[in-house]
C-alpha cells in the first residue's frame, strides 16, 4: 500500500512546459510522487518529490482550481496533458478522484485532454473519455510483455496484458491511442525476439503508432538502479558502464542534461525497431527531445497531434535544425566519470509544481535541483591603476561562479584620484599665470 497524503496548491496549476513535444498545451500533476513505483522514474529525483519510495501527495483542491482557471480563459492552449510527472491513473482511489473531476471540468469547457498512463482508467472515467472522443489522445506506456520484467522496473504499474486491453477499448471507442515504448531497456527489451512480439500485440490491439526512446540516467535514476538487486537490472546498467557506451545529451527545449546510450547504439537499434515494426503495421517515431542527435527523430506525439491553432514552433522544423548543426560536430562520447559530472543536478523540465514558500525553500536548498546562475551584471568604468603598481591578475575571458555570486564589494575611495585632480588643477592655474605676465 502506498503512503497517500493531501495538500492543496495555491498557485496556479494548468502550467506551460519547456519540452518541445508538449509546448502546444498545458500540464497538470494531479499528485506529487507515483504508486507505479517505476525504477527509471525521471520524477523522483524533482525537489516536491516524496522520498519514499510510492509515497503520494495528492493536491486535493486541483479541480477547483481547474475550473476558476478554464473560466478566466486567458491565453490557454486548446489541450490539457496528464501527467509531466505523475500519472492520472495510478491505483491510487485520491488520485483517480481528482483526475475524473479535472477530466470533467476541462471537457465541460470545450477543451481537450491528451494522457499518457502505465495505470488502468477507471470505468467512470473511460465512459466520460468515450462520450467525448474526438477531444481525447490517448498514449499507453509499455516497456515489456514480460511480466517478469514489468514487475522489477515497474512494480506497481498495471500488468502489461491489462494496458494491451485498455488499449483495445480506447481503439473501439474511435479514440485516438498510440503506445509508448519508453524506455526500451538495452539488453532487455530490445531484442529481435522481445520486439517482434511487443509488435505483434500492439498491432493486435489495433494501434498503428508507436513512439519510443532508450532508457537515459540521472543521479537518482542511476541510485534507484544500483540499489536493485535483481539481475536483469543489473543486465540494463551493463550497457552504460563501459568506457564510450554513452554520451551526455541536454534535453530539447531546457537546460537539463542526461546520460544516453552512443549515438551508434542508438541509431541502429532504432533502425531495427523501426524495420520490425513496419513488418506488423506499426509507425515508429523516435522521440527527439531525448534523441536530437539521430537523423529522423521528431515529435513523439505524447500529448497527440499539434493542433491547427497552435501558434508553437513546428517540432519537425526545430529537430531538422538541430540535427543539421550536429552534422557538423556530434556529441563526443563520454565517460562514466565524466557523465555523472556533467549531470550532477536534476530538474522537472516538464511543468512546474512548486507552490507555497516551503516548496520554494526546499527547492532553494535541494541539491538535486537545478538551479540558474545570476545574471552577468554590466561591466563597470575601468579602476584607475597607478603605473608603479601594475595589476599581477591574469585577463579572463568570463567571470567565476565565485565573483557571481558574492555580495558586491562598496567601491573603494576616491581621494587619491581627487588629490591628483586637484594637483593638476593648481599647477595649470600657475602655468595661466606665468604666460599673463609674460605678454604684460
């Protein structure tokens, strides 16, 4: 049984994100912290994250507020998506109450709702998303058919023949529903073997695309990881420990970097997956947001198709762009050691949930959070530098961390400068007085 506690928000809750894939809507966590208890949880590493494992807060006030924000109607997107990260449909009975009644509320205003679960709608919810389906988007995350490996990397995740089910229903329900294949786990998930099979079931159910990215580490991904003992997890972090098996990418649309399989693992283990899934069917998009260094990545479609009034850059345009600067120069392979420097903080690229002056302190003071540098001040007039005391400091092109964050010295007396002034002053005076007498 997971830990279930209650909060409230006070700040507003249908937020932007900085990922590209979902820059067409707004973003709603209906909780803080996830039952599904997956061990490649990118979210528990974020600052109002629970630190026990499956423990859920759960913003008891969320549909209120949803409905005072729908009614202002300023400046919102046409689409709401569930969830950056959580899931609307954790078995949690909190959590799904709350999500039936946003779900509701959003509806009810003429707008339209894209999720992606690993969970089970509840019925009360499916019939409401079946009145409604050409407002609804639906994504179904499935990382195996194995039950065996369903139940290590995602323990409290509804089994994988249950998502293939629901699956079926939204397909029969005209419902747009795609499935996603994130993350396929190396040496696991992504063998000929495991796919032809995934792909057969998604093409069963009826689905005809999918979307899909490699597994990526953070710290606390990488700690949740190692502290698993079982031996297929062990298989997984294989992949990642040799010197060139992986490089450092940064996520499209923010600042936040992330360990990767190489770009030649990657590359051509998409192709293949790409191969076997047209064999049954199935469209393949690679995700860009994690993988603009492969030729053809784009739009994962998580939060459905970018509507016709969206006013957002075109994802494929951006992706094109940048895979034609990393023709140029491609990402050097990295490290182990130098993957766990560069990604040494974490934080929630994806919608924020940080509310009252508590969250924001344990932000401030969380080392797994990311945080921005201040701002270069502007350069100030140059000091005078007598001449018999020339300046031993070596130029810098940037100013250190350091002298960016320190407390601004007060700017040291004048009265030499002014002394000199003044000597000036009188001794030009003297020089007037000479050349006077001199014509008298």
């Amino acid at each position: 049984m997971s830990k279930v506690t209650s909060t409230t928000r006070s700040s507003k809750v249908l937020t932007p994100s900085k990922l590209e894939c979902l820059s067409h809507c707004a973003t709603i966590n209906p909780s803080a912290g996830c039952a599904h208890r997956c061990i490649y949880c990118y979210a528990a590493g974020f600052f109002n994250t629970p630190r026990e494992p499956g423990a859920v807060k759960v913003y008891s006030n969320l549909a209120e507020k949803v409905a005072q924000e729908l009614r202002g109607g300023v400046n919102l997107p046409p689409r709401v998506y569930f969830s950056p990260s959580c899931d609307g449909f954790q078995p949690v009975t909190e959590v799904q109450d709350i999500t039936f009644k946003i779900i509701k509320e959003i509806l009810t205003h003429g707008k339209e709702v894209a999720f992606l679960t690993k969970g089970l709608i509840r019925d009360d919810t499916l019939k409401l998303l079946v009145a409604h389906p050409t407002k609804v988007f639906a994504q179904i995350g499935l990382v195996s058919l194995d039950a065996a490996v369903a139940s290590v990397v995602e323990p409290g995740a509804a089994p994988p023949q249950d998502r293939l089910a629901q699956m079926r229903a939204l397909v029969a329900s005209n419902i747009s529903t795609s499935v996603r294949l994130d993350p396929i786990l190396p040496g696991v998930s992504d063998s000929p073997e495991a796919l032809n099979s995934l792909f057969e079931s998604i093409a069963s159910a009826g689905v005809k695309r999918a979307a899909c990215s490699y597994l990526f580490l953070r710290p606390k991904i990488k700690s949740m990881m190692q502290s698993n003992p079982s031996p297929i997890v062990k298989t997984i972090l294989g992949h990642y420990s040799s010197s060139g098996a992986t490089t450092t990418l940064t996520l499209r649309g923010s600042q936040s970097k992330i360990c990767c399989l190489s770009h030649e693992y990657r590359e051509s283990h998409y192709e293949l997956i790409k191969q076997i899934a047209q064999s049954h069917g199935v469209e393949v998009t690679i995700c860009a947001c994690k993988n603009y260094d492969i030729e053809g990545s784009s739009s994962c479609g998580i939060a459905g198709p970018t509507p016709a009034t969206s006013k957002t850059t075109s994802c494929k345009k951006t992706c094109a762009a940048r895979q034609t600067t990393l023709k140029l120069a491609k990402p050097k392979p990295s490290s182990e050691s130098d993957s766990e420097s560069d990604i040494s903080s974490e934080s929630d690229d994806s919608g924020s949930d940080s509310d009252s002056k508590s969250e924001e302190d344990e932000s401030s003071s969380s080392s797994e959070e990311e945080k921005p540098l201040p701002r270069h001040r502007k350069a100030s007039s140059p000091a005078v530098v007598p001449k018999s005391k020339p300046s031993t400091k070596k130029p810098r092109t940037e100013p250190e961390i350091e002298d960016l964050v320190k407390t601004p010295t007060k700017p040291k007396s004048t009265s030499t400068t002014t002394s000199a002034s003044t000597t000036t002053t009188r001794t030009s005076a003297k020089s007037a007085q000479t050349v006077v007498s001199k014509k008298s």
